[in-house]
C-alpha cells in the first residue's frame, strides 16, 4: 500500500476531528447533568455544528437509535423486547 500526503492527511484529519466530536459530547454530557428538565442540552455541540457549517462546510451530528441489536450488546441477548438467558 503507497500512502500519499493527500490519504495520510485525511486519515490523520479524520482522528482530529473524532476526537473533538467525542470531547465535545463528552463536556455536553458532563454540562447537561446539572440542567433541568426543559433547559436546552448540547449546547458545546451544537456550537461547533454551527461553526463547522459557517466554513461553508455542511456537517451535522446525529443520534443513532437503539436497536435491538445493539441493545443485545448492552444489556445482554434481548430477543422481541425479552431476555434470553443461557
């Protein structure tokens, strides 16, 4: 495999930017533990969405849903909303 400038600076951009999504969801969750219910939350987050897209780059974060898949992951076999115990 031949790596160029191009490829190796977007691989290592790709890490630097994970890495400040994951800080900044991590400051998110660490500030929204204190808010109350109605408060906006995410606000870290939402602030560098709407840096990014003021580049003129177009950039949005997501929430993935659970699914039962993943749920399987965390809590155990989970099979049509039960769970399956070996």
């Amino acid at each position: 495999m031949i790596l160029d400038k191009l490829h190796l600076m977007l691989r290592v951009t790709d890490q630097l930017m994970e890495n400040l999504i994951t800080e900044v969801m991590e400051r998110d969750s660490k500030a929204d533990f204190t808010k109350r219910r109605g408060e906006e939350k995410g606000l870290y987050l939402k602030k560098l969405v709407k840096d990014i897209n003021g580049t003129g780059i177009t950039f949005n974060v997501w929430k993935k849903m659970r699914t039962v898949r993943e749920m399987a992951c965390m809590i155990g076999q989970v099979w049509w909303g039960q769970t399956k115990r070996s």
